[in-house]
C-alpha cells in the first residue's frame, strides 16, 4: 500500500507541475485567438514537456488504482490543484488568498485522513453490467455533448460541456480500475479497454470545447468536482470500494474537504488563468475571457 500511496503523490507532482509548465509555455506565447496559440504552443518543449508529465501521472494514478480504491486515487488526482497552487506562487508569482489556504490545509488533511482509513485491495473485475454502464455513460456523453454544442457559445453550453469533460474522466477512472488483466491482446477485444480510451479522448476534447464557452474558473472547477464525485461513486458501485470497517462517515468527511479544498483552487487547475500575472493575482481569468467571444 505504502508504494501505491507514494506512486499516487507522485501523480499529483506530475500533473500539477504539468499545469504550471504549460503555462510557462502559454506566458511566452503572444496574445491570439485559441487555435493559433495551440500552433505555437505545439512549437514549445516546454509545453511537450508538460504533455509529458500529464501522461506519467496518468501512468501512475492508473498503477495506484490496482490496489487503491477509486475515491482515494480520485481525491489524490484532484490535490494536483494543490502542487500547481503552490509552484505558481514560486514560478509565475501568484499570491494566495486566505481561502486557499485555508483549502490547501484543508485537501491536505482530508488526504492524511484519507490513506489511514482505507485497506489496499483489488478491484472487483467489472461485470457485464458494469461494462455496459460505462458504455450507456459515454454514450449519454456523446448526446449530450451534441445537444450543447447546438446551444453555441454560451457559457451554458460551456459549463454542461465542462460537466461531460468530467463524466469522460470518470469513466476513464472507472474503467482503469475494474479492468481485467488479461494480458494485451486481450484487452483489443475489452469493452472497458475500449471505454477507457474513449472516457479520455472525450474528456480532453470537450474539455477544450468548455474552455472556448465558459469561464476558466467555472469550467475547471465543474470538470474537478463532477471528474472526482462520479468517479468516486462508480467505483463504489462497480469496483466495490469501500472504506475500512467503521470508517465510513469519516472517509465521507475527509472526501469532502479534499474535493471542496480543490474546487477553491480551481482557478489553479488551468493555464490559461497563468496567461499573465494579474490573472493569477487577482483570481480572475485573462482579458480575452471566454463566454463572450469564445477563442476559436
């Protein structure tokens, strides 16, 4: 349990520090419509740098799921918010209100409560039934994605795409977590195999589509909160996590903080809110905020 734990806070490095070098990389980009700073951004090491780190976190969150239950690997994925909070205060000088920091001593109690009241065991393999959960869960994801896409640009339509962002990651989660190790051939034939690419491409690129529409701050936190509550619970359901016997209210509690201690650091979970120096020390997103234009 001991190297899980350790491989699960060093998923949390790797994707906070991700955000941080991503917007190193978009600070020394200039000012332009989306599409044009993905191009540039594309030119950056530091930004593949960053890419890099993205999927060695992900890498080690999914070793940490073999033997961690879903709702600790959640809340530890969401105290990326945190490393990313604090490497902004050094890298891009943001200042910390004293909300955050009250959230950061607030996530960081709720993970400590959090690893002592769980057992290691693996994952129940997802039955068929589990399997097709995941499958009608992203193809309500799909839908629903066309049905915001048809409201435009508004930041309706970005928040209820930020909130399908979240469900793709959390069937990603889910699916990691009760998929069976069979060996990899095997898994070209496993639906959960295939759920689990697809939960991340539809995550990542609707989670793109909100960030056009709707506020970053807004966006993020949707994408943290649902991404870690319904991961959470599809774990409890098709993987039957459970904390240790006569830990449940206090799991329950600890779970909270991290997840309420990560929603007040949101505006750290995205680098276009590093884009320049008052964004990050005022707490608000950059001047070219989306939901009025969008950014192409």
């Amino acid at each position: 349990m001991t190297a899980a734990l350790l491989g699960l806070a060093a998923a949390a490095l790797c994707s906070g520090t991700a955000t941080i070098l991503q917007a190193v990389a978009a600070r020394r980009e200039t000012v332009r419509p989306g599409l044009a700073l993905w191009r540039g951004l594309a030119r950056s090491a530091t930004y593949w740098s960053a890419l890099a780190l993205v999927a060695a976190g992900f890498g080690l969150s999914f070793l940490a799921l073999r033997t961690l239950p879903l709702f600790l690997v959640q809340a530890g994925r969401a105290s990326s918010l945190v490393v990313a909070a604090l490497l902004a205060t050094v890298v891009l000088g943001a200042r910390l209100r004293w909300v955050e920091i009250g959230a950061l001593v607030a996530v960081g109690a709720g993970l400590v409560v959090l690893a002592a009241a769980v057992e290691p065991e693996p994952a129940a393999v997802a039955s068929a039934a589990g399997r097709w959960t995941l499958v009608v869960i992203l193809a309500v994801v799909l839908t629903g994605a066309a049905a915001a896409l048809r409201l435009g640009t508004s930041r309706l339509a970005g928040l209820v795409l930020a909130a399908l962002s979240g469900t793709g990651f959390a069937v990603l989660a889910a699916a990691a977590r009760t998929l069976p190790a069979d060996g990899v051939l095997a898994l070209l034939t496993e639906p959960l195999a295939w759920c689990l690419g697809a939960g991340g491409v539809l995550g990542l690129a609707l989670g793109a589509l909100a960030l056009q529409r709707a506020p970053v701050v807004a966006a993020t936190a949707v994408v943290v909160g649902v991404e870690t509550c319904l991961g959470a619970a599809l774990g409890i359901v098709l993987a039957g996590d459970r904390p240790a016997v006569g830990a449940g209210a206090t799991t329950a509690l600890a779970f909270a903080l991290v997840v309420l201690g990560a929603l007040a650091l949101a505006r750290f979970g995205s680098p276009e809110t590093a884009a320049t120096p008052a964004a990050l020390a005022d707490g608000g997103p950059p001047a070219a905020e989306p939901g009025a234009e969008g950014r192409g």
